[in-house]
C-alpha cells in the first residue's frame, strides 16, 4: 500500500486532490458516481469498502489544512467531508466565477517590473494563469506569449522586436522565450545589452532595404 501523505493543501484546488485520490486508488469512494454499499451485498464488500472510506477519510484529515479541519472533524464518511470542503472552498458556480475574475483582472494588469527578473516575472505570470486553469479558465501558448511580450519593459524592446520579426510566435514555446529574454537579460547585466539584438535587426533591415532598392531599379 502506498504511503499516507502529510502534506497540508491550504486551498482546495481540484486537480491536485484528484492526483492524490487516483494516486491512494479512492477516488471512487469520494465521487458521487462511485460505488455505494448496498443492503444486498456481502458482508466481505461492506468490509472492504469502510476500510477504503475510512482510508479516505483519514487522507482528507491529514491533507486538509488546520484552519478547515474543524468544518470536517465529526464527520463520518469520506464522501460527506469531501462535499463539505467542495462545497466551502469550491464555493460554487457564483463564487468560482468571481474568483476567476479577480484572476483575469491581476492577469490583465500584470507587468513586469524594472527590478524583476526574467525567472521571477515568469513565476508570477504562470502561477495566476495556473489558477485560472484550476477554475476551467482556456488560455493558449500563443495567448501567453503574447501577454508576456507586451507587458516586458522597455530593456527589452529589441529582444521582443527581433523575436516578432524572425519567430512564428504561434509556434513558440513559453520556455523558449524565457530563454531568450534571459540570455537578453545576461547581456544586459554584462553592459552590452543590445549589441546582438541590434545587429540581427539591422541585418533584417538591411535586407528589407536591398529588397527596396531592387524594385525600383527594375521600375
């Protein structure tokens, strides 16, 4: 058998819990689909399904943080404690959508910071679009580059420039493009921040113009 685990979740988030459940083999005990005993079964199912609801319910008790523990402690089933906390935490349909509003909105209002750092911007931006997927919230990769590249500041006007002009941004990846934001930062923080960003657009410029040039001599 799998070991108990002592972690405590302050927040009930959905997808973690479900991990835990499928993990311990009890996500049927806590499901109102699963499985219910009923009075024609064997006394050998009725055993073995108090034993998983008693396992269950003993992983709620250990996983549940302190300040929600109280609201689960005289309860008897697996089942009825995980309603409860679905019910207090998940709050609903009204509350998950003001939830997932005050998300979209430090979403919209997310910039990076002169002081932040390529890593550090990047945990705060995916940590709010994280939660806003645990609230059923659909944001793609090129939503996310996006938002990235227009809320960057000035420093990295050229970076985000060269990238728009030589990447297919709907083919980019998120690590990719912390990736080149970050050796853009070390260049920066070693006092020759745009040099090779500079000359990749003067190349592209310079071609453009040759491009120019070429058509009005053949006019």
């Amino acid at each position: 058998m799998a070991d108990i685990p002592t972690t405590s979740f302050s927040v009930l988030i959905d997808k973690n819990w479900r991990v835990l459940f499928r993990f311990q083999d009890v996500m049927d005990v806590v499901e109102e689909k699963g499985y219910k005993p009923h009075d024609g079964d064997s006394e050998k199912q009725k055993a073995a399904f108090r034993k998983k609801d008693n396992k269950t319910l003993f992983i709620i008790h250990q996983c549940v943080a302190d300040m929600h523990f109280e609201k689960i402690q005289n309860v008897g089933t697996a089942r009825e404690a995980w309603n409860i906390l679905v019910r207090c935490h998940a709050g609903g349909e009204k509350i998950k959508k003001v939830k997932l509003q005050m998300l979209r909105r430090q979403y919209e209002l997310m910039q990076m910071d002169d002081n932040d750092k390529v890593s550090e911007y990047f945990n705060k931006i995916l940590s709010i679009i994280n939660q806003m997927k645990d609230y059923g919230e659909a944001i793609s990769d090129l939503m996310i580059i996006e938002k990235i590249m227009r809320s960057l500041p000035q420093r990295f006007d050229y970076i985000v420039v060269a990238i728009e002009e030589s990447r297919d941004q709907e083919k980019l990846k998120t690590g990719e493009l912390q990736s080149s934001l970050e050796a853009h930062e070390m260049r920066i923080l070693d006092g020759n921040p745009v040099r090779n960003d500079d000359q990749a657009l003067k190349a592209h410029h310079s071609r453009n113009e040759g491009k120019s040039t070429k058509r009005e001599v053949e006019e």
